[in-house]
C-alpha cells in the first residue's frame, strides 16, 4: 500500500468520476481504507499494525555487526540501537 498513490487516486476518483461524493473507500488486503475529502483537503487514516517485541539473536548481531538493545515486528522488523 502506498499513501501518496492512495490519496492520488482519490483525488482523480473524487474530481472526475465521482463528484458528487464526499468519500471513497479503497478495499485493501488491510482492510477498508476510507479516503474523505475535506473542502480542498483529502484525509485518510491509515492501518495500525500489532507491535510485537522480539528476542535480539546472535544473528541480528552479527546481520547488523553491533548488538540490537531491542528488536520489534510489525510489517517489517525495526531494531533499536544505542546512540
């Protein structure tokens, strides 16, 4: 999913094919994501995710060359590191 490309296609959505409207609702695999527009302004809210804390590995460490201090899952892995 792309916001830019969302919000984009909204926009041509809203403007040309249907005028009239004052939302468009895009079915993801995330689920629905609702595009509003909002007088010049368009306006979505995009899916949260889960955040599930990880055990740091040797392998992470050694992936990385230092030592995550914590290590996350939502859609991607995201690695804490020191300073």
């Amino acid at each position: 999913m792309c916001g830019h490309a969302t919000l984009a296609s909204s926009f041509v959505i809203l403007n040309y094919y249907e005028p009239d409207s004052r939302a468009v609702t895009f079915h993801t695999l995330s689920g629905d994501l609702v595009v509003e527009r909002k007088g010049n302004l368009y306006e979505t809210n995009f899916p949260t995710y889960e955040l599930k804390e990880m055990p740091v590995t040797d392998a992470m460490e050694v992936a990385f060359g230092i030592r995550p201090l914590k290590a996350v899952l939502e859609i991607d892995l995201v690695c804490v590191f020191e300073n």
